[in-house]
C-alpha cells in the first residue's frame, strides 16, 4: 500500500493515477477527499498534515508515503509513519532548497527531518511547475489576458505529470534511497511564451500584460506569506544558472524526454476556454 498526500493536487492527482496504472494499492489523502475524488479502487480518507495523529488511519498497512511541504511538524508526520510500519519516504521538495536556502528553510526542515528519520527516503526537488499557468485561467476565460512579471526571463517549468511519473517510479523501484533528484521541463520558457503557447492551444489570441515586480508582489501575498512571495520573484526575475538550466533527471529516470510547456497547455486547455 502506498500512501499519497496531496492526492487532488496536480501533482497528487496524477501520482494515484500513475500508481493505479501500475498496478498498485493506493490511499489517497486530502484535508478534503471522497470517494468521488479518486479512481475506482483507490481508499480515499481525509487527514491534515497540519495534525499528524490525524495520518494515522490513512498510515494503516502502508509500506510507502508520498509527502508533501505541509504543515509544521514534519518529525510528527514521520513518527507516525515510522509507527504504521512505513519504510519509504518520498518527498516532494523545491529546487529552491538548494539554490535559496535561507528563503526555503521551510521545506529545508522537512527534508532535514525525511533525511533524519531512520526511514528510507527519496527527495524530489521540484522547479517551477507548468501548472502555475492556471492562474491565468480566468483572466483567459474572461478576457484573453495572461499577466506576469519578468515577460522575458526564461525558466524550464516542469509538468506536474512528469513529476508524478518520477514520483512514481521512485516510490515503487529499488535503488532511490538517499537520492535527492531535481525535476524541471526540457527547456526554458519564458512567460510571454507561455501565454503565446496558450493561445496556440486555443486557437484564439491572448494578449499577454507585463506586470511591475510591485503589482506582482501585491497579487502573490494574497496566497502566500512575504518571505514566499519575495523568493519566488526573485527565481522569476533574477533566477541563478541552476535554476536557468534543464536538468536531466526526468529524462534519466523516466527514460524518455521531459514534457515540454506547450504540451502541458494542450492538454489543459479546457482550463482557459
């Protein structure tokens, strides 16, 4: 049994899907969860990360966790994976960890706390995710208008898919114990190329807006503290040559190339029609 946290995330989602494909035994978890969330066969229960004796009978019979950032007290959440009889760990982590540490000290300490757990564990180090592009669903929908901050500052976003086929991968193969991989897309886009790959998908126009790094502070502290909100402007505006590159981790442990953007729009349009 393979426990996933997150599961009706973008990622989470298409992790239970991946692992049903292959066959395996999965409980999904969400604050907020039914049965009508998941596939046929998939045990659904609703736990918060936030209050760990609440995994516990998710936790039941389960040999693997998928984990996210959330929460305080990730030492809880392993505690109480340690106690069900868990021995695998896979967190999904920021590229930020590694190239910002002291503005990513909140995901830090969750793999501090996987890498001191006595479990085994994987670390996955998410970059930026193709799905951030569904905060322009609306204004698409409505209007045709997609606007971000730093139009041309290119970055190789990763799709959500991809990191859940890794994730996949990971959580049911031997020989990931201990490994920390970076997951990105296969290139570098920046963002008025994402609105461009958007309209292509469409068949239809979007304008795309440049925004100053004020309006776009403004926007991101409605969702997120200051501290989050400045370090993601700073890998959108001012990223460093780790966070420009496209890694080669999808590609090595998927065996076939990363998941470009345009593929991503393609395949979520109906979000911006």
């Amino acid at each position: 049994m393979i426990v996933v946290t997150g599961a009706t995330g973008n990622v989470g989602r298409a992790l239970v899907a991946e692992l049903i494909a292959a066959g395996g035994a999965v409980t999904a978890v969400a604050r907020r969860i039914g049965n009508e969330d998941v596939p046929r066969g998939v045990r659904a229960l609703a736990a918060d990360l936030g209050q760990p004796g609440s995994l516990a009978p998710a936790l039941e019979g389960a040999k693997a966790l998928f984990l996210l950032v959330a929460g305080e007290d990730p030492v809880g959440v392993l505690r109480q994976a340690a106690l069900a009889g868990v021995t695998k760990v896979v967190l999904l982590s920021s590229q930020g960890v590694g190239t910002r540490p002291e503005a990513y000290t909140h995901a830090a300490a969750f793999e501090a706390a996987v890498a001191g757990s006595g479990l085994g564990f994987t670390v996955l180090r998410s970059g930026g995710m193709a799905s951030n592009a569904l905060a322009w669903a609306e204004p698409v929908r409505r209007h045709r208008i997609a606007a971000a901050p730093f139009a041309d500052v290119a970055l190789p976003f990763v799709d959500p898919g991809d990191v859940a086929a890794v994730a996949s991968a990971v959580l049911r193969e031997d020989g990931h114990d201990g490994a920390t991989y970076t997951l990105t897309g296969p290139a570098g886009t920046t963002p008025r190329q994402r609105a461009a790959a958007i309209a292509e998908a469409l068949g239809e126009p979007v304008t795309f807006v440049e925004q100053s790094r004020e309006e776009a502070r403004a926007q991101m502290m409605r969702v997120m503290p200051r501290a989050v909100a400045e370090g993601t402007l700073a890998i959108l505006g001012e990223p460093t040559p780790e966070e420009r590159a496209a890694g080669t981790d999808v590609e090595r442990l998927l065996d076939r190339p990363a998941t470009p953007f345009a593929a991503w729009a393609a395949r979520n349009i109906a979000a911006f029609r």
